[in-house]
C-alpha cells in the first residue's frame, strides 16, 4: 500500500509531502488499518479549516482523502504524523 500525505497552509504557507510505502514492512497491517480509517474520515473535497491552519490531503493506493486542522480524526493526526516523520 502506497501512503501519502500533503501539508499546506499554515502560517508560512510551506507545502511538505511524504510517502510511506507499506510492502514489505513488518507493521504493513497496523499501517493499512490506520490508513483505511483515516481515509473514512475525511472529505472528498478540500475542507474549510482555521486561518494560518494546515490542510492536509491524504492519498491511499489511488484514494484521496482530504482534512483540515482543528477537525482531525484521531486516525488521521496520528497517520499524518507518522508519514510526515517518517516518509521520504
């Protein structure tokens, strides 16, 4: 499973993108079901969010999801924060 996370917005106004590919990884599992549930919790369309607020866009195998801050999922903070600490 292909993970990929876009940030925008905030204060800088600063895009970041990550990816994480799941094949092959030994968590593969824990990674698919957070993913899955933070693609259930989104929008597809971009989502209104706060002023110098991130907007994220997540896409998953081909799915895009999208959220804005302060209205994350509790799934989606978290796949938001793996994939941009830890993807490339």
């Amino acid at each position: 499973m292909r993970i990929q996370v876009c940030r925008t917005g905030g204060f800088a106004g600063i895009e970041r993108r990550a990816g994480i590919d799941t094949s092959g990884r030994p968590d593969a599992a824990e990674w698919e079901t957070l993913a899955e549930a933070a693609l259930a919790g989104g929008r597809t369309e971009p989502s209104p969010g706060v002023p110098d607020g991130f907007h994220y866009e997540i896409t998953v195998d081909g799915r895009t999801a999208h959220c804005a801050d302060p209205r994350l999922t509790e799934a989606q903070r978290e796949l938001i924060s793996r994939v941009l600490k830890e993807g490339a």
